[in-house]
C-alpha cells in the first residue's frame, strides 16, 4: 500500500501573465501552473486540468483540456 495522493482534477479559466500560467477557479485559491507547454491556446478559456499539488497554491500540470 502507498501513501501517494491521487492528481487533482479542477476547473476553471486560465490566466497568463508575466508570471507564468494561473489557474482561476470559481471558488479557491488561485493555482500557479508548472510547466513546460505552451498554454497560449488556452488563455483566457475555461479548461480542466489534471495535475500534482506541489505546494499551496502550486500544480504541476499533467494534463489540460476545454471544460
């Protein structure tokens, strides 16, 4: 048995600024996103994302997509 946490699955719009990647969600924390794809596509949308909590308000993206 493993003590490993499952990816989190959110929604909401994503952001871009010179900061890098956010993920806004309608009601939470506003979630920096790691990760090396370019999210330009997506900018400004409501997307799903799957991804592993790094920290407070960090994810480490693994999967995005239209919500």
């Amino acid at each position: 048995m493993t003590d490993s946490k499952a990816p989190l699955r959110l929604h909401g719009i994503l952001r871009l600024n010179e900061r890098g990647p956010f993920l806004e969600v309608e009601e939470g924390p506003l979630w920096r996103l790691q990760t090396d794809s370019d999210l330009r596509t997506h900018q400004d949308r409501r997307v799903r994302v799957e991804a592993w909590q790094r920290g407070a308000s960090i994810l480490e993206l693994l999967w995005i997509g239209p919500a």
